[in-house]
C-alpha cells in the first residue's frame, strides 16, 4: 500500500475542529492554539484543495458543501485514528472497571466476556453490579451500564446502546396449561411497575389467579423458567433462555422509552478499552434488545 495522496494532517485537525465548532475561535481555544494557527491551518487545506471550505460573513464562518463534505468524512477518519492510536498505546494485560445493571449482568453480559476478551487487548473486566445513579469517581470505574430512568451528571459521556423492549415471558409447558385461564403473575420488588408499564404498552388484559412477589427482578425470571407464572421481562434478560426452550413470549415484545446506556467520565474515543468495550456491547445487543 503507497500512501502518497494525503492531506496535511495537521491543518486537518484544525480544520474539523473550526467546523465542529462553527469557529475559529473555539478550535484555537479547544486545541490549546491561536486564532491565526486555525485560519493558517484552514487556509493551506483550501489551497491544497482548490476550493473554499468556509465563507466568512460578518465575522463568522460557515461551512460550504465542499467543507461540509470534508469535515464529515475526515472527521469519523479523525476518530477512527485517535482510537486506534489510544489502543496502541494500551499496555499489555489492561483492564476495565465496569458496573452494570445486575439482572442485565448475570443473565446477559457475563456469559459473553469470553467473547469480548477473544477480540481485545483487555486482560479483564473487573465487573460490579448496581443499577441507578453512579459516582463513577468515588467507585474508581471506567464505566457503567444502566438503564436510562435516572438523571446522571451532565458531565458524564453518555454512549446508548439501544432501546429497551419488554413482554411477558413463561415456560412453554407453564403456558400450554394455563393459556385459556387465570395465570400467577410474578412481581420483583425492584421493578414494581413492570406490569403496569407493559400493559399500557402492550393494551393486553390479563386474568390473575394469584401473584408471588421476589425481591429482585433476577428472581422472577428464574420462577419464570421454573415454570411458576408470568413475569414480564426485558427482550435481553431473556432472549438466551428462549433460545434454550426454557421460555417463550406468548404476546411478543413491545419497545419501551428506556434505553441502555453506557456512562463514562471521559470521551471513550480517548480510551481504546472503553471505546472498544462500547462497540463491543452495541454490536452485541443489536440482537438482543
């Protein structure tokens, strides 16, 4: 491979940062350089180009379509290099702090690390479980799964992962006895609206013969795949016991304004373990959620 048709790299920096920004000044004030550096740094792009990447109007700039198309597509090169470089530099045998939702821990993430540390330099996930607000400072953490019914800091990174889906999950032989009347609903103690949120969801009404309370929401889903009633249950708590045969959802699933996201201090494109891990949990939800 000859790489003899590159851009200056440097001005490219400042370029796409001035077209984040909008503004020469910001990038100057972001890149820990001047305001001349920046528009030096534009200039000598629109001579190796040939074109003009910014207008310049009443002491503003505005990005034409060839500077839009630029800054676009150099940009997502920009970070691809960044995250490339930070992951080089990823000593040997590194490791994450990781806190996730606990259901979405012990039946989703855990069984599929191994998978995660086949394709990383990551040498472990040091992981926790808790769910809710985080002090990622004070718990020495890199980053925390959760679900988005809470307010974090506005400091925090904030990465989705995806939109939550739920419905109403039992065993198949538990079904197959009490489709035609009056089923045991299971209720956690930590989701205590998970049954309201599904029907107004769902609009499907349910004959209830009794109810049993767990204290946990990993609770009910076990009595689900024991076969002692109805729990409702997110599409990725559940999804490896339905493959399995141990569950089924007799009404489907229906998606929920919660999504799953993953809260860092820093911009994870600055770490290549964090960044890594993220794209790693995206791809593997996209099949779950």
């Amino acid at each position: 491979m000859t790489l003899r048709n590159l851009p200056p790299l440097a001005p490219l920096i400042g370029f796409c940062t001035a077209a984040k920004h909008q503004s020469f000044t910001r990038a100057a004030q972001e890149l820990n350089l001047t305001h001349g550096a920046i528009s030096r740094a534009v200039k000598q792009l629109e001579d190796y180009y040939g074109a003009a990447l910014f207008q310049r109007r009443n002491r503003r700039v505005f990005l034409t379509d060839k500077g839009r198309y630029l800054a676009e597509h150099a940009s997502v090169m920009l970070t691809q290099l960044q995250g490339l470089n930070e992951r080089m530099r990823q000593p040997e045998g590194a490791s994450l702090a990781v806190s996730c939702e606990p259901s979405l821990a012990m039946r989703w993430l855990m069984p599929r690390l191994s998978g995660f540390y086949q394709q990383s330099q990551v040498a472990d996930v040091h992981l926790s479980t808790a769910g809710g607000p985080v002090d990622m400072v004070a718990q020495g953490l890199d980053l925390a799964i959760r679900r988005s019914d809470f307010k974090w800091p506005q400091d925090y990174w904030v990465s989705p992962l995806g939109r939550e889906s739920i419905g109403l999950v039992c065993h198949p032989d538990y079904w197959l006895r009490h489709r035609d009347g009056a089923t045991t609903l299971l209720h956690s103690r930590t989701r205590p609206h998970a049954w309201e949120d599904w029907q107004a969801l769902a609009g499907q009404p349910l004959l209830a013969e009794s109810e049993r309370y767990f204290d946990h929401f990993y609770f009910s889903l076990q009595a689900a795949v024991a076969g002692l009633g109805l729990a409702v249950g997110p599409r990725s708590l559940v999804v490896d016991d339905m493959e399995r045969g141990h569950l089924i959802a007799p009404f489907g699933f229906v998606e929920t304004r919660v999504e799953y996201v993953a809260l860092s201090l820093t911009d994870p494109a600055r770490s290549g373990g964090v960044q890594q891990f993220i794209d790693w949990l995206a791809q593997e939800l996209k099949g779950a959620l």
